[in-house]
C-alpha cells in the first residue's frame, strides 16, 4: 500500500507542478521538506495524531512553512496532514525527485573513494559517466577508508566495484570455493 501510496501523492503533486512550470523549485523544495520530515519524528507524530484537528495541522504547517515553500507544496503538505499521510512524505518527496529526474535526464551517482578526489578528477569522472550513460549526472561522493584503494560507482541498483577491497573479497571467495 506505501508504495502505490507515494506513487499517487508524487504523480498528483509533480503533474501539478509541471502544469505550473515550477517542478524544478518544487524538487528543491520537497527534497528540504522530506528530510525536515524524517529529522523530527515527534512533529511528524502530531501531524498524524487523531488528536489534533485538521485545522491545527495546517495552521501549524503554514507556520513552519509559509513563505520558505511554495504554494503548491505548502498545499501538498496540508493535504497530506489531512488525510493521515505525513508519515509518508519523504517517501513521496523521494519519488517525486526520481520523476523529476527520469523526465530531466538526471542520474544520481554515489562514488566511493578510500581518498578524497581532486576537483580535477572528479570533474573527469564525472564527464566520463556522462558520456558512457547519457545522462547529466549528480555525483554524491563520499570517503571509506576501508576500501584500501580504488572506487565504488553505484546508480540506479548497480555497482562497479574496483576497490582494492573489493578485489581481495572476491579473490578470497574464489579460494575458499577452490579448497571447499
């Protein structure tokens, strides 16, 4: 049900923003908002609370947000408060970022180095993976000193794995299946 749940609020809402011409800020936005959400569990609970009207909901949302989102997205929010779907919003937020991607031809990256890159050398893998996936692509780069040496590329579910690590792994799975 959560997943068909954030399909329909992320479709709903990034239709709407399109039709406005504002699905590029809205993507900001909600990218800000998701993690707002997941960062404070407790405002999240009263936004789901029974308890509290819906009229204090949306009096609280406009609050903390009016003014800092637009009025689309300040709408969404109050929607979802309303219907008992808060809970779900930085799922929805996530997936209205991945439409918003696919329709811009974005992919994100996650690069994994045992070092910090040189600007100069991200900026050439970045160009590189452009070039090899036709897409204009985001880098999230972060350091694992773990892996010894070498780079772990993931995106969309796959992984190119050409860490040091990652190669004495698979060196060691292929002796103990040899010795086994």
């Amino acid at each position: 049900m959560a997943e068909s749940l954030k399909n329909v609020y992320a479709e709903a809402v990034f239709e709407l923003c399109t039709e406005q011409g504002i699905e590029a800020e809205a993507c900001e936005e909600l990218e800000a908002v998701g993690e707002i959400f997941e960062a404070n569990e407790e405002f999240v609970k009263v936004l789901r609370s029974p308890l509290v009207g819906a009229d204090e909901k949306k009096q609280l949302l406009e609050s903390i947000f009016s003014g800092r989102v637009s009025d689309t997205v300040l709408d969404f929010l109050c929607l979802t408060a309303e219907k008992g779907r808060a809970g779900f919003v930085p799922q929805i937020c996530r997936e209205y970022k991945a439409l918003y991607y696919k329709k811009q031809g974005i992919l994100e990256v996650s690069v994994i180095t045992a070092m910090p890159m040189s600007g100069e050398l991200s900026e050439k893998l970045k160009q590189k993976l452009e070039k090899v996936l036709d897409k204009k692509v985001i880098m999230k780069q972060s350091v694992d000193k773990t892996l010894i040496g070498g780079i772990i590329v993931r995106y969309e579910g796959a992984e190119l794995d050409s860490s040091v690590k990652g190669k004495l792994e698979k060196l060691k799975a292929q002796i103990d299946s040899t010795i086994a």
